[in-house]
C-alpha cells in the first residue's frame, strides 16, 4: 500500500482530533505531521484510525 497524505492549514495551535476511513483493517500506519513522526498507529477492523496532534500553521499530514 502507498502512503496517504493531506495538507492542512490551522488558524491556532489547538489540538485536532483526526478521523481517517477506508483504509486497511488491522493495518500499522507510521503518522508523520510536517515531517515529524507522532507515532504508530493501527487501523480499527472497519479499517479507521484516530488519532490527535497539535499543528502550527499548515503542515502535511503523511499515514505510511
């Protein structure tokens, strides 16, 4: 499977819960935002993650 990613642009440095569907079931994602990792995480058996981070401005969100 390739990566997924998204640009975001954020007013404020609030913390912002993502939701991301249809994707792989019981699948590990390496989460990165504006190039740094926030961690591993595993996509639910209806093949959905959450996950939070605090951005800064806009900055590309990457599931790999």
């Amino acid at each position: 499977m390739g990566g997924e990613n998204w640009n975001q642009l954020f007013p404020d440095s609030s913390p912002i819960i993502h939701l991301v569907t249809d994707l792989p079931p019981n699948h590990s994602f390496q989460i990165s935002a504006g190039g740094v990792s926030i961690g591993t995480r595993t996509s639910s058996a209806q093949g959905t993650l959450l996950f939070t981070n605090t951005p800064s401005g806009s900055q590309a969100i990457t599931l790999q």
